[in-house]
C-alpha cells in the first residue's frame, strides 16, 4: 500500500463532507478542489523501474548501493531515472 497522500483521494474526502453537508460551504469546497488540481506533483522511480538499476549484480549504478530483492521492488531514491524504453 502506498504511504503517499494522493490528490484524488484528498478530492473525494472533500466532495464527501459537501455533499453530506458536514462541514464546508459548497463554493469554498470548488475553490479548495480547484487549487488542488493546480498543484505540482512528482514521479517517484522504484528501483525496479528505474535505469541505474544493474538488475544481475542487485545494486544501484548510480549510487553505488547493494538492494535485496525486496527492496528492488519498493525503494526509491532522489536520483531515479525511469528506464527509456517504458
């Protein structure tokens, strides 16, 4: 299960309190909703998908690290870099 806070679900939380009128007037609700479309996100690389990963050997090109195979699947790092061909 994913630990980061995805956009859509804070949008569906919010249209949910509207519409079971529990806590904000409709017009603030769109100008919350219309905000939120507005803001940045980023593109995590797992190690999996990434192109510093040297997959025989198990370990980070770019870093320089050992991952276990557990790892490989979940981690990520600040330097990722999606694989060209996906």
């Amino acid at each position: 299960m994913s630990k980061h806070i995805k956009i859509k679900d804070i949008r569906n939380a919010l249209v949910e309190l509207i519409d079971g009128g529990k806590w904000l007037e409709r017009d603030t609700t769109m100008r919350i909703l219309e905000a939120l479309g507005d803001l940045p996100t980023i593109d995590i690389v797992h190690c999996k998908d990434c192109k510093w990963l040297l997959a025989e050997e198990g370990g980070c090109e770019r870093i320089g690290m050992v991952l276990f195979a557990e790892e490989i699947e979940n981690h990520f790092c600040g330097y990722g870099e999606r694989k060209d061909n996906e």
